[in-house]
C-alpha cells in the first residue's frame, strides 16, 4: 500500500495539471476532497531543490581529482540526492495527496481502468495550489541527478579532462632505470632481450612511464628517416602500453620458424596485439589500431641510456580518434 501511495505521489507530482476545469466533473469522485496545505507544499519544494544541490556537488566533487576523501563526497552527495527526492517524496504522499481506501485492487482488464486513473491521480492532486512550482522543484531534481549519473560515463570516454592522458614524464636527458632504480647501460644490453625501463625519478605507475627496451643489429632495423638517430648501438625503446585497450606488452617473439614467424616481435598478451619492433612497432596481427610510439634514445658519456626528446605519439589506447594529440611533459 506504501508503495503505490507513493506511485502516485510521483504521478500528481509530475503529471498533476494546472487549476481548470475537471476533466471528470460529470462523474463521482472516487477521491474525497481535502484541504490545501501550503506548509507541505514548501516543504516538499525545498527538499526536491535541496536533492538538486545535492546532485550538483556531486558533480563539482567529481571534477576535482586530487581531492582527498573523494570517493566517500561523492557517495554522501548521491545518497543525500535521494535521500532528498524520497523525502520529498513521502511528504507529497502523507500531505498532499488524498487517499482512498479500498479493500480491493482494481481490475486490470476493466475497459475503464485507465480513465479511471486517470480520475484518481486529477483528484488526489486536489490539494496542490502550486503545482507548476513543484513541477519545476522536480525538473531541476530529475535534471540535476541525471547529470550527476551520466557525467562520469562521459568521463569514461574520455570527454572530459583528457590532459593527463597526453603527459608523461619523459624528457631530454632523462635516464633509463629499472624496476629497483639501476640507469640502464648500452654495453649490458643484450641483443634481443626483453627489458622493462623506467624514467628515473618518476613515479612507475604513470601510464607514460613504463618501456619496452630490446637490442638488434643495427642493420636489423628499419625505422623511419627521421628516426634513424634514435636507436644507438641498435636498442629500440617503445611504450610498454598497447595502443588497443590500454594492457601492458610483456612478451618479446624471436623468430623460430621463419614461415610463420618471419620476425622478431613484441606481444601483448591479453588480446595478442603484435608489433614490429624493428619497423618502428607496426602492428602485425591484432586488434590494436596503431603502432606503440618510440622513444628517442641517447647515450651519455658514461655509457647509460638517456631519453633523447618524447614520444614519437600519445601513448595508451586510443577511442575514435581521441588519442590524437602530440604527448607532453606535465608543466
């Protein structure tokens, strides 16, 4: 019964007509009358804006990245929206809406149970005197919260703040370390091995941070003019994250067969995107749509690998042509 009180405190709230004419003025009431209350009314309004307010910081919490305790602002300003709304809810219910009792529910096959209503919800919002005002009082709630459900879905996208997705933090003369810190030396790389470098200094879990580094002859190596100089000695560096859907690249092919396999290559494991890592990383076989850009390299006086400028492209996956832009360093 509870519930479809509250069913049709929704139906008068937003369904509820402006003061005319009855529709059904020649036929008996199925709802008694009752008396305005302007109290609720207010009440009721005030709650459904304070549910938009509540929305709307949960959208401007949501856009602040770096804030701490995010996570549980935003569940307290979603469950505060509908808390709002429910509230708002029971008051139009218990205040504004006429009730009828009746010991039996209505037909669902009667010919005239829609008309019919359709004459209970017009009656039960006898009582509202300011019914366009609550009618806007919902609007703003209904908009509010909608925009708070579908602005992280945009995100998603992304749509919204891509300009971490482009920096990452590599430089000119940034050193090639190791998982445990060690600079990566030219003369200990060995030729077709697998490494895993990271930007000294910087944090590992940034999605521009972690290479893929491996070593050929350097007549092995087919890069693009412009490139020619950004492999010495033959080492290739090339972003650890596919361009598919964002997986690390873990597994580095020597060719064994060369019917089948006419080629070293580097394989991404969760959906076996292939790359090319003497041809600039072109893809070979898989669903990634790109090839995995190249980090130019130097080599210092003593011998250890340096970053000689940043990546040839953006790195991660792209979505539809987002990823289009040149990556950057963080300024």
């Amino acid at each position: 019964m509870k519930m479809r009180r509250w069913a049709i405190a929704l139906g008068v709230l937003l369904l509820g007509r402006k003061k005319r004419q009855p529709r059904f003025a020649d036929r008996p009431r199925i709802v008694a009358p009752g008396a305005p209350d302007p109290r609720a009314e207010w009440v009721a309004l005030l709650l459904l804006l304070c549910a938009a307010a509540a929305a709307v910081g949960f959208i401007v919490v949501y856009s602040f990245n770096h804030l701490a305790h995010q996570t549980q602002y935003l569940g307290l300003a979603l469950g505060l929206a509908f808390a709002f709304v429910a509230a708002a809810l029971i008051v139009v219910a218990k205040r504004l809406v006429v009730t009828e009792e009746l010991e039996e529910d209505y037909p669902l096959s009667h010919p005239t149970t829609q008309e019919e209503v359709e004459q209970l919800v017009e009656e039960s919002g006898d009582r509202l005197t300011r019914k366009r005002l609550l009618l806007t009082g919902a609007g703003a709630a209904a908009g509010a919260i909608g925009a708070a459900l579908v602005v992280p879905a945009l995100s998603l996208g992304p749509l919204l703040d891509t300009g971490g997705f482009y920096e990452t933090p590599w430089r000119r003369g940034v050193r090639l370390v190791d998982e445990h810190g060690k600079p990566l030396l030219l003369d200990e790389i060995v030729r077709e091995t697998f490494y895993t470098a990271y930007p000294q200094g910087a944090d590992k879990e940034l999605l521009g941070s972690p290479l893929v580094v491996v070593r050929f002859e350097p007549a092995q190596l087919h890069l693009p003019t412009q490139r020619r100089d950004w492999a010495p000695g033959g080492v290739v560096a090339y972003s650890k994250i596919c361009t598919h859907a964002g997986c690390a690249v873990a597994l580095f092919r020597k060719p064994t067969f060369p019917v089948v396999e006419p080629g070293p290559a580097l394989i991404c494991p969760c959906h076996y995107s292939t790359f090319d890592p003497t041809r600039a990383a072109k893809v070979i076989f898989g669903p990634a749509g790109r090839p995995l850009p190249q980090l130019p390299l130097a080599v210092d006086s003593g011998g250890v690998l340096r970053a000689a400028g940043n990546f040839s492209g953006p790195v991660g996956p792209a979505w539809s042509g987002v990823r289009s832009k040149a990556p950057r360093n963080p300024s």
